[in-house]
C-alpha cells in the first residue's frame, strides 16, 4: 500500500494548477460581498473528468460561435482600436494574471478612457481570453454612473468569448452573479449563457431565463430551443415539456435538425420511455425527415441502454440500407448493448469488425468490454484486452485506468494496481477522483484503516475536494474496517457538507452497523431513509438481519420475516437465504425451515 499511495502521490497534481481569474476587490470599491469565481481551463476539465465512464456524447453540442467574430479579421493591425487602446492592450498583454489585479486598480483612469468592448475584443483576438476575464471582472465591480457603466455589448462580448472557449462553468457562475435579465441582450447571448446552465446543471436557472426571453419578445431561434429542450432532457420527468416545446416550435415554423431529434430522443432515454422514442422516430421519418448518423446512434442509446441488442442490431441494418454510415460511437452504442445483455464476447468481436471497417475503436470501446469483463470475474480477460489496445496504438484515457485500477482492486492486486498506477504516470494521465475513491475502497479491509486516512488526506491536499461518492466509499472502507464510529462520523461529515445521503450511502452505514451488531443504531438509519422518501432495498433488510443476527435480537428477526411472508417485502432469494444465515445464529430453528421452505417454492 506504501508503494502504491507513493505512485499515486506521483501522478496526481492540483487540478487548479494554472493561474485563477477571479473577481478583483478592489480597494476604491465596496463590493467585498461579491464572491470570487475561482475558476480556470483546468478546473472546468477537472469537471467533467470527475465523472463515472460515460459513452461519447451521441448528440452534437450546438456551435453558438463557429469563428470568431468580424474584428478576427483585423488581427494583423488591430485598428479598431484607438492609440490610447493599444497602449492599454500592450501594457495588459505584458502583465502576468497575477498582477493584473494591482495593475487595473493603478490604471483606472487610464482604463475609463478606451473603449473597453474594443478593449476586449483585443485581447481575444490575441489569445487572452483569461485576461479578457479579468478586465471584463474589474469593469463589474467597478461599475456606476460616474465611472465605468457595464452595458449590453459588455456583456455580450464577454459571453460569446466563454461560449467560444467552452467555458460553461464559469460562465453559469459569473452570469449568476450579473442580472443578465435586466439588461437587453441579443438572443444569441442569452442562448450561450442558457447552454452554460444546462451544461452546468443549472437547470431551474435556465428555465427562468428562457421564460425572461420571451417575455421580452425575443425571437428565439432554433438553437434556443435545442438547448431548451436538451434542460428538460437532463432534467428528467419532463416529457410534457419537451412535447410542448416541439409543439412552440412547429407553429413557429421551425424545422428540426439532427440536434433537436437526437435530443429528444435521448430525452426518451433517460426516462426509459421506448414507446415514445420508436414513435417520435416513426413519425419523424413519416414526414419526410431522413435521419443522419447523429440521429441513429440517439436511438442505439436508447435500446442499448435498455439492454435490447437485438433491436440495436436493427437499426444498425436500417443505416445500412439508407446509406447512413455507422461511426466509431455507433460500435460504441453497440458494444455497450451487448455487453448490458451479457453477451461480453460479442461485444469484444466488435472491436474486430470496427478494425475491418475502417473504423478505430477509441478508449471508449475498450473501456466498455474492459469494465464487462471485470464485472464478470474475467479479470485475465480484461487485462489482455488493455494490453491489446495499447499495442494497437489506442491510448488509454483516466476512464480505462480507472475501470483496470477498480477491478485489480476488488481482488486486492497491489502490485498488478502498482504497474498501472505506473504506466499513466509514463503516458501522462493524471488521476481523479474517481482514481482517488478506487484507492480508498481498494482500502475497506482490516488492518488497514490507517491507509484509508492517510489516503483521505493526500486526495484533499491535491486540491480534491470529497463528493458524495468520497463519502459513500468511506463509510463503506470503514465499515469494512470494522471502524463503525469512524463511519458514522463519516456520515455525520457528509451531512454537514451539504451533500444528500442516498441509498447506497445509508446501506454503507447499514453495514458498519451490521459489523458491531448495533442494532439501534440500524433501526435508526431505517427510520430516517424512510423520513427523507427512501425506500430499503432488498441489500437494505439484509443488513439489518445480519445486524440483528449479530445482536441477537431474535424479535427483530421475526419483525422482518412477517413483513417478507405478508408480501409487504418481496422474498428475493437473497434475502430468503439471508434469513437462514440470521436464523442459523440465532438458532431460531423455525425461522432457517420456513425461510428455506420459501426458496425451495421459488426453486421450483
């Protein structure tokens, strides 16, 4: 374990590592309440690495800015900017971010005599969009009549250059902080900083801000309501609203594009609703509509997703007869379907017959088999299919080395752990948290509590912040360690940090009780999930007959049994043998022959 933290301590590095545009309080002003945005490139990157493994997007982002705008072509001269202004321009190109700050206080005269949209448009155009930023930053809080005045084409500017650089986290923070809602801004501006909310998870935001627009008598376009209708799509349970949009968009004589059907067809997806997926596409395809790729590898999701491989190869004949060719994320949709099925090895051919198409299978493809075959007790398997792809030229991304670290780790492999752990220091991948949480879970045993601390404190001191899932596993490692007070207060910690408990967090805790037999304490947990809307699941009531076991607390047994033979608790066959195993060290014979009587019935 020495070894291994040694090489994870190695690989990792701050995920904020570079210079951090925040808002400047400066001295004149008396805004000391408006919160700093520390954010840069790197932490918005940091952001979606923390992630579970996900298949490539099959949706195509819409392209708000696809080039910079009219004043790119005056890069050479920049001449849209007085003499005052390229003074101004040289002098902020020339300053490190870290000075910026005193420099624009020193400078505020200066400064309030450009033009300061000209200003900004210059420093993009010359590759200092945090720069840009930072003045754009220093103009807000040092707004009012007598000085500077934020106004309409400030703001403007300032959104298409975060939109441009896929800058959403920043942009959803900052335009939070600015009542864009109050100002006239054009509609593209107010769709960037929609799709900034929709990409950040900002959802009840977004929707505000659209009803704002049309309040205002804005014309919305098409790429508003695409994102519109990608909000209600991770939203969830909004099928009424996306059916009310497309039905705005169709007396508004919008056509839709592969953007808007893929969207809604994803939107289906999520909410397992096949019926209205196979519809909307029937009935897309009735009215003339051909469907692109981008279409086609929505609805593979949708019945991958679901398991049904069978209709994925389907649609994959339909492509081929339309003459709509099949891309490396359409492999990807399938593959991902045949191995939800858990059908592993057709899902590994596919590899091949990508190979034989022309088509490279990337990190994703390997990624969904590796993982398969690590669910599947194949861990050989998986690591000779690791081996192949990097022989093969396909380089493996923080996900696969999660997906290897993760499987390794279940079988306590340190020193296989300790040859990856090496190979992404060689290939340049920094771990993540998910990196971090594979470590500490890999920790949940006893005698080894010790590291599980040691490991908690080297991920936060490398800038990683636990989330719920932090949390989830550290219950768990500890409840593992038979450190069941650690866990507790573990929860405690989680509750504290704002963050939601959710099934698995209270089935965590539901163990490390079951460890000491602290049957109260379990009870307790039952009540609160079932307070906040939780409902136990089967793994749930097991525990709690492991923990009454442990107790011997017979009566808490026989509650629990009443509650499965009254129908009240479906009688799975793990929580059927469970009640053996509780019965057993009870030796409560009548409960082991009743509780094996029912899995016989179900046997047969």
């Amino acid at each position: 374990m020495d070894s291994l933290l040694q090489h994870l301590l190695h690989l990792s590095t701050p995920p904020n590592t570079t210079h951090k545009p925040m808002f400047i309080n400066s001295p004149q002003t008396n805004k000391s309440n408006f919160p700093s945005l520390h954010s840069s490139v790197d932490s918005t990157l940091q952001q979606h690495q923390d992630t579970q493994l996900q298949k490539p997007a099959s949706v195509s982002v819409p392209q708000f800015e696809n080039s910079k705008y009219e004043a790119q072509s005056q890069v050479g001269s920049l001449d849209f900017l007085s003499r005052k202004g390229k003074f101004m321009l040289n002098s902020i190109v020339e300053q490190p971010l870290s000075n910026l700050n005193a420099f624009f206080d020193s400078a505020k005269f200066e400064l309030l005599e450009v033009d300061l949209v000209s200003l900004l448009k210059g420093l993009d155009i010359l590759g200092n969009w945090e720069k840009a930023l930072l003045l754009f930053e220093w103009i807000v809080l040092n707004s009012n009549p007598e000085a500077t005045k934020l106004d309409n084409h400030v703001i403007e500017l300032m959104v298409r250059i975060l939109g441009r650089e896929s800058q959403h986290s920043i942009a959803a923070k900052l335009f939070d902080e600015i009542p864009v809602e109050e100002y006239s801004l054009d509609v593209r501006a107010y769709t960037t900083i929609l799709h900034a909310y929709s990409r950040t998870g900002k959802y009840e935001r977004a929707i505000a801000l659209f009803e704002t627009m049309k309040e205002k008598g804005l014309f919305l376009t098409l790429v508003t309501y695409n994102v519109m209708l990608d909000v209600f799509g991770k939203m969830g349970r909004s099928w009424d609203k996306i059916v009310e949009l497309l039905d705005e968009m169709r007396s508004k004589g919008l056509e839709f594009d592969e953007f808007t059907c893929s969207t809604v067809i994803s939107a289906c997806g999520r909410e397992g609703r096949l019926e209205e997926a196979t519809k909307f596409f029937t009935g897309l395809k009735s009215q003339g509509y051909v469907p692109g790729t981008v279409t086609y590898n929505s609805l593979l999701q949708v019945f991958g997703k679901a398991g049904i491989y069978s209709e994925s190869l389907s649609i994959l004949k339909e492509m081929e007869e339309n003459n709509c060719p099949p891309d490396s994320v359409t492999y990807n949709e399938l593959v991902a379907a045949y191995v939800r099925a858990g059908f592993y090895e057709e899902g590994a051919a596919l590899i091949d017959t990508m190979a034989h198409k022309g088509i490279m299978p990337n990190a994703v493809t390997y990624t969904t088999v590796i993982n398969a075959y690590g669910r599947a007790g194949k861990e050989e398997k998986a690591l000779s299919l690791f081996h192949q792809m990097k022989t093969l030229g396909c380089v493996p991304n923080v996900c696969t080395y999660n997906a290897v670290l993760g499987m390794l780790g279940k079988k306590s492999w340190s020193e296989e752990m300790t040859e990856i752990l090496c190979d992404m220091k060689s290939n340049g991948c920094a771990p993540n948290r998910i990196t971090w949480n594979t470590m500490l879970a890999m920790c949940g045993n006893n005698g080894m509590h010790k590291y599980v601390n040691r490991i908690f404190r080297e991920m936060k001191s490398c800038g990683f912040e636990p989330d719920r899932d932090t949390f989830n596993t550290l219950i768990s490692a500890y409840g593992r360690c038979g450190l069941g007070i650690d866990a507790t207060k573990m929860y405690e910690e989680m509750i504290t940090a704002g963050f939601t408990p959710c099934v698995a967090t209270y089935n965590a805790l539901l163990n490390a009780l079951a460890r000491r037999g602290d049957w109260k304490a379990a009870e307790a947990v039952i009540v609160d999930m079932k307070i906040k809307g939780f409902k136990p699941s089967e793994t749930s009531y097991s525990l709690m007959l492991h923990c009454y076991a442990k107790g011997r607390n017979v009566k808490g047994i026989e509650e629990i049994e009443n509650e499965v033979y009254d129908g009240h608790i479906f009688p799975s066959w793990i929580l059927l043998r469970t009640l053996i195993l509780a019965n057993s060290k009870c030796r409560a014979l009548t409960g082991m022959e009743r509780a094996f009587q029912g899995i016989t019935t179900e046997w047969v």
